[in-house]
C-alpha cells in the first residue's frame, strides 16, 4: 500500500497541475470510495477468508487514489 500511495501522490500531482485542485481531488476521493467497496466486496468472500493476495490487491487499489487525498 506503501508503494501505491506514494505512486498515487506523484499521480495526483500531475493531475493537478493538468486539471486543477478541485477535479484531482474528486477524482481521488472516489478513488478511494470504489477502492472501499472493493475491501468490502473482497471482506466478504467466504465470510473474512478471503485470499491474501486479493486482499493485498485491494489494499493497492485502496492506496494508489489515497496518495494525493492527504496534505503534505
């Protein structure tokens, strides 16, 4: 998640010197509400025993929009 987040804070800089503040970061944020829903999908297979590397995927994909959401 690491990894990603860092990829995503160098994305979401890109991003807003191209789009702006306001589009990268509603961009981001929903990001991060489909990477929720996702961890809430993948939470439920099999009643929480999901597969490790799904999870981890999903943590990536949770990490990645959350990189450019927190101020630095």
């Amino acid at each position: 998640m690491g990894v990603s987040g860092a990829v995503g804070t160098v994305l979401g800089g890109r991003l807003t010197d191209r789009w702006g503040v306001d589009r990268t970061l509603l961009t981001a944020f929903g990001g991060v509400a489909a990477a929720a829903l996702v961890l809430l999908v993948v939470g439920s297979i099999g009643h929480g025993a999901a597969p490790v590397w799904l999870v981890c995927l999903a943590l990536v994909l949770w990490g990645c929009p959350g990189g450019p959401t927190s101020p630095r």
